[in-house]
C-alpha cells in the first residue's frame, strides 16, 4: 500500500475537528489524494507516458436550504473553503429549499489487499509488459499493427460529515486496453478490461492476444447488411453497454429530475418488457472498478434492483435526490474526483440471466444477425444508436459469415419491450476509462448481461 503524507494525515485531523464542531444544516468533507498512471505503447515505441499526483479536497455546506460549495488543495485553505463555501450558500436566494434524506452516519475504514500492489511493481516492469504484448500481436498475423494501453489509478479517500460519517478508503484500479488492426479493411479488434486490485490482473493474457488474431483474420470482409428490421443476437458485452447506456442513466434521479419530458416514461410501476426483463446496478460487487464500499457522500454501496419483473421499480439516488422523494439514498452519490460535487451515478449495471444457452438462442432466433462489442455510439433521451465491433449473419441457426460493422437504433422502450430470449450466464466488463456525463472526466463503472435475443430492430 502506498504510504500517505504527514500533511494529509494532519489535514485529515483538521476536517474531523471541523465536522466535529459544526452546528448547521449539514456540512460534509471529502479529502483525497490520487495517483495515476497512463502508459501507451505502439508497435515497438513508447507513444505516451503520463504519470500525475493530485491532492486536494472538497466542502459542501447547506444553509438556508441551499448548497454552498468549495474545492481546495492544501491544508491551509481548509478553513477558508468553508467560510467561501457557508458564505455561497448564504448569498443564494429563492429557489426551491433543499431537502436531504437521513444519512447513515457510516463509520468505516477499507483497503482490499492484492496479490501484485501496484506501488510494488517497478516501472519498467509495467512498460516490458505492454511491450511484450505489442509484439504478440503484431507476430500473430502478418502487416499487423498493434497498440496497449495501461492505466492504474491509487487513490485515498477520506469523507466526514456533520452527520457522524467518518468513512476512509484506500482503492486500487488497472487495467489494459489492446488493439490488433490489419488486414485490407484495415479491421480492428480490441479487448479491454481492468479490476480493482493489483498488478497480477494484466498479467498472463496471451490467450486473450491469440483470440484476437483468430478473430481478426476472419473478419475482414467487405461485405454490409441491407438496413432494415432484423432479429439480432447482441453478445455480453453489447447487452451491457446498452443496459448501462440507453437505460441506466434515465434510472439516475438527477437526470430524472432535468428531464421532465420522460416522468410519464419513468414512472414506478409502468411495463417497460416482458416479465424476463430485471436490471440491477450493484456497487457490491467486490473486483469490479465500479464496485465501492461507501459513495462519496459516505453512504454504504448496495444492490439497487431498478426492472423487476418487466417493470420499472427503483431509481438511483444520492442524499439530495433522495430527500426530494422522501426515499433514502441507495449509495449513488458519486464525484469525478475532489473538485466536483456528488452526482447520481450507476456503479455496476447489468442484466440478469436467463436460462437458455447460446445455441439454443441461435436455434430460436433461426434467422438474423450477431452483433459483438460496441465501437461507439450516442444516446439522446430515450433512443440510442450503437454500432457493433463485430457482426455475422445468422442463417439456420448457425452463425455464417461476417459483415462490416452493423448500427442498431430505436427507442431504448422498445428494445426492451422485444426482448425474446436471454441467455443463461452473467459476464461484466469494464473498460480502463468509464463513464462521463457532460464535460466531466470518465468515472469507473461496469456493466454487462447475458446473450439477449431481440424480436425486431431496425440494423444498418
């Protein structure tokens, strides 16, 4: 584990004496100190090479029934923060009054140990690593172009509040992402994945690296669909992308709360699928980036089942959200880093298995596509476009022969209203970025689901 500074542990010291004397509405503290690493190699060179340390923390005060905020990084400005942050909060007039759910007043302290820390692995081991695997591929298939990149994020977290929250953490998050392009298409192929624990989560992927190449030498193909209506295969890793992108963030309160057109779309107990259809965002899930203990609002991670049944059930919130229901908060209070607030975010999406196995769906499905992965895509409200990494026609219930990458489009309602059939193992991903909202940086988070075979979805 990474050895903080006496300067954090006395700047610690000093936000839990000034939570401890507080006498207002609600003030809370988040201090935290991040290393990250990025690292990208291309071919045989070294293309970037970025490590950062930041520290710093961030105060929120609610008075008169308004936020008053304040980032800062150095102790002395400790004090000063709360006085500009009571002070913002108290030149704020009109506007709807604030009101907070009961917090739990949580008292934790965590860090979960691994096998490789990552402090403890040299420098020049992490670069060998990413070197040894550009040159598996680019010796997997001839004219081969090859790219890894490695990321690794430490971080301590500390939050106090008013309420009696004295929460810390120590995390730890890697991972890689590795790109194989060649061929006369110039086809890629790309594999991402990263955990929270060490350094021995990247290691020994060259199985992965020949899968890869596999995958690339039958792909390259000029071959496209006829756009129009098909019934479609999605894998895992697309059910996930698009659970966690076309329908978690309309399950996130705050969102809900600025888009008043979806209430009606949104409200609790409306049919939205076939009652297969249950969709759960899980911070407890121990391994997974988006998995966390307590939120950074200091409240406890936990399983929040937002589709049961087909029907829309819960939503994600924080404190704020939460008060303005009359609910409690389900642990979503989440920041970018010690400089932004807390925003209602997901942790880790997915939906749940079925009870059919791949070749039984693809004999249901007789006829259709199979899509793979996802290269991008967009989201605006309730409808969604996301185009595949990969797609295959589907003939007889055997998947036939590849085709250039297929977009799929159309209300996220609708795609779950088709659902036909859903696979019957679970498998969660997560990439070395995450999820950002609006012009904030990329937050950790997972996402998956089953196979999921969908009637009918306009494919181009």
């Amino acid at each position: 584990m990474r050895i903080y500074s006496d300067t954090f542990e006395a700047l610690v010291n000093k936000a839990i004496n000034l939570t401890n004397d507080f006498r207002g509405e609600f003030l809370d503290v988040r201090l935290e100190q991040r290393h990250v690493l990025d690292l990208v190699h291309a071919g045989r060179n070294v293309e970037s090479y970025g490590p950062a340390f930041d520290e710093g923390g961030f105060v929120r005060v609610l008075s008169g029934g308004n936020w008053g905020t304040a980032s800062f990084t150095g102790l002395e400005q400790l004090s000063s923060s709360l006085e500009r942050a009571i002070a913002r909060a108290e030149d704020i007039t009109g506007g709807p009054r604030i009101q907070l759910a009961a917090g739990s007043g949580l008292v934790k302290t965590v860090g979960r140990p691994s096998v490789e820390p990552l402090c403890d692995v040299p420098m020049k081991e992490k670069a060998f690593l990413c070197r040894r695997y550009c040159d598996l591929m680019a010796a997997a298939l001839p004219d081969v172009s090859s790219r890894v990149y490695y990321r690794e994020i430490e971080r301590e977290r500390v939050i106090l509040s008013s309420l009696g929250t004295r929460v810390r953490e120590h995390e730890s998050i890697c991972g890689m992402s590795l790109e194989m392009t060649g061929g006369e298409h110039a086809t890629s192929v790309s594999r991402a994945f990263s955990h929270r624990g060490g350094f021995e989560f990247v290691r020994h992927r060259e199985r992965l690296i020949e899968e890869m190449a596999e995958e690339l030498s039958g792909r390259d193909t000029d071959r496209s669909i006829t756009p129009g209506e098909y019934r479609v295969l999605v894998d895992p890793e697309l059910a996930g992308i698009l659970t966690h992108e076309a329908f978690g963030h309309l399950s996130e309160a705050d969102f809900q709360r600025d888009s008043p057109a979806l209430e009606d779309l949104l409200e609790l107990g409306r049919q939205v699928g076939p009652p297969s259809v249950n969709v759960v965002d899980d911070a407890t899930m121990q391994d997974m980036p988006g998995s966390y203990d307590f939120d950074d609002e200091g409240e406890p991670g936990q399983s929040t089942t937002l589709v049961s049944g087909g029907k829309l059930v819960g939503r994600l919130h924080s404190l704020q959200t939460a008060g303005a229901e009359g609910s409690r908060s389900t642990g979503n209070g989440r920041a970018v880093d010690f400089r932004k607030p807390p925003e209602v975010r997901m942790s880790c999406t997915y939906l749940e298995p079925g009870d059919l196995d791949l070749e039984s769906m693809l004999a249901l499905m007789d006829e259709g596509l199979y899509l793979r992965g996802a290269t991008g895509g967009t989201t605006d409200m309730e409808r969604f476009s996301f185009t595949s990494e990969a797609a295959y026609i589907v003939k007889g219930g055997m998947v036939r022969d590849p085709v250039r990458p297929v977009t799929i489009s159309g209300s996220v309602f609708d795609v779950l209203g088709s659902v036909r059939a859903l696979g019957d193992e679970l498998s969660m991903f997560s990439g070395i970025g995450g999820c950002s909202r609006g012009e904030d940086h990329y937050l950790p988070v997972s996402f998956g689901g089953p196979h999921v075979l969908l009637g009918s979805v306009y494919a181009g």
